[in-house]
C-alpha cells in the first residue's frame, strides 16, 4: 500500500512539475505575443524566440490522436459563418510578426442573433459560449479591453493544439475564462462572445467571434482556411 501510495505521489508531482513549467513557457509566449502586437520588439528577435519558446512547451505537452473538431460557437454551427461559403476569408498579404497591424482578413466571422447588439443570444437572452475546438493549451490571451484601445482583436485568445499542430485564435470576446498556462478540453467554455476591438465594437459590425486557424511555417504561425473543418465539426 505504501508502495502505491509512492507511485501516485511521485506521478502526480512529476505532472504537477511538467504542468507548471508548461505554464511558465506560455507566459513568456504571452508577453512574446504582446510585444509583437504592440511593435516593440525586433522581427528577427520574435521569430527566434517564439521557436524556441513553442519547442519548448511541445516538449511538455502530452500528446493523443484525436483530431475532431468542435465548432467554437455553443449552439450554433457553419450556416453562422459570414459571407457565400466561407468567401469572407483572405490571408493575403499576412504576416504574424506584423502584430496589430498586420493587414488581410485570415478568419472566419461566425455571426450570433444579436439584432440590438447588446452581446446576447435574442432567442435565449443569454451570452454565447465561446468552445475550445480541440484539446490544447492557451498560450497568449487578454482580458483587458477599452473603446479607446486600437487593438483590432479586443478581448482575444490563442490556443496550442500539439496533436493537430496548429493554434487556434478567437477574438471580439465580451469576457474571457482562461489564461495564459489553463489546458482546455475540446469543447471547453473559453470564453463568451462580444463586441472588442477596434472595428467590432463599432455599430456597422453585427456581434461576431472572429475565428482563425494557423499551422506552423518555419516555427511560426500561418493562417491556412480552416472553412472544411468547421463544415466537418461537432455542434455542441
């Protein structure tokens, strides 16, 4: 018995040890990515440490087979997505190292029944879950958004999914659940849906999650159309 009882306190430490280090790196990935959105550090200087740091948490990071999706609006599913067959995507011209300025449009709008705008389903009277597509780990995040503010995205979230070896992005959040370092389960709340962001907030934009989807190129992130797989993906 007491050898048992060894066995799992040992297990469990070691998890413990792995899951804080895994913590700590996506930090450092978070305060990366703010100084990448703000300008404020050198390209060459971002894209040697966002390598280092995403091998790094890789290294940490358990890893299964499953690769299904869940569609990242509860409740809804891809008939939400903006524009005639996912047209409204174009990653054109992006770059991730361009931070807030980067130009193109490399997502997918997916547009809630919120006619008087105030970031609640009209047929439910409630706010929209927001949904981890997949198992993963948050990476870079913030909860902290004003009118004032030029950052395009408002209240976002990045997530590392090693098994399918991606990140996934959803951004105009009203509230945010999760930080940097939280491990997420496919289908998870992250996040409830709403109007931040320099363009979102503005009367013209109907209330929308701005989802996009990025694979790595050269140990950073490129957007590819993930319109397929949010055809392909689980309603919850």
């Amino acid at each position: 018995m007491k050898k048992l009882l060894l066995i799992v306190t040992l297990i469990f430490s070691t998890h413990y040890a792995f899951a804080q280090n895994a913590a700590s790196i996506c930090q450092k990935i978070n305060e990366l990515n703010n100084r990448v959105l703000y300008g404020t550090i050198k390209r060459a200087d971002a894209a040697k440490q966002f390598k280092t740091l995403l091998l790094n948490l890789s290294e940490k990071l358990p890893l299964n087979d499953d690769i299904s999706w869940t569609f990242p609006l509860k409740g809804y599913q891809a008939n939400a997505i903006g524009g005639t067959r996912g047209n409204g995507y174009s990653d054109k011209g992006y770059n991730y190292l361009d931070g807030n300025k980067h130009s193109a449009h490399p997502a997918h709008d997916i547009f809630i029944h919120d006619k008087n705008q105030d970031d609640l389903d009209d047929k439910t009277g409630k706010p929209v879950d927001v949904l981890a597509i997949a198992d993963g780990i948050v990476v870079a995040c913030t909860n902290n958004w004003e009118p004032t503010s030029a950052l395009r995205g408002g209240k976002f979230i990045w997530i590392y999914h090693r098994a399918l070896r991606i990140l996934s992005y959803y951004a105009h959040n009203q509230a945010i659940f999760v930080q940097p370092g939280n491990e997420v389960k496919q289908g998870d709340k992250i996040a409830e849906v709403g109007r931040t962001g320099l363009n979102a907030y503005k009367k013209r934009s109907p209330t929308h999650l701005h989802f996009s989807a990025f694979r790595l190129v050269n140990d950073l992130p490129a957007p590819f159309n993930p319109y397929q797989q949010l055809l392909n993906s689980t309603k919850r």
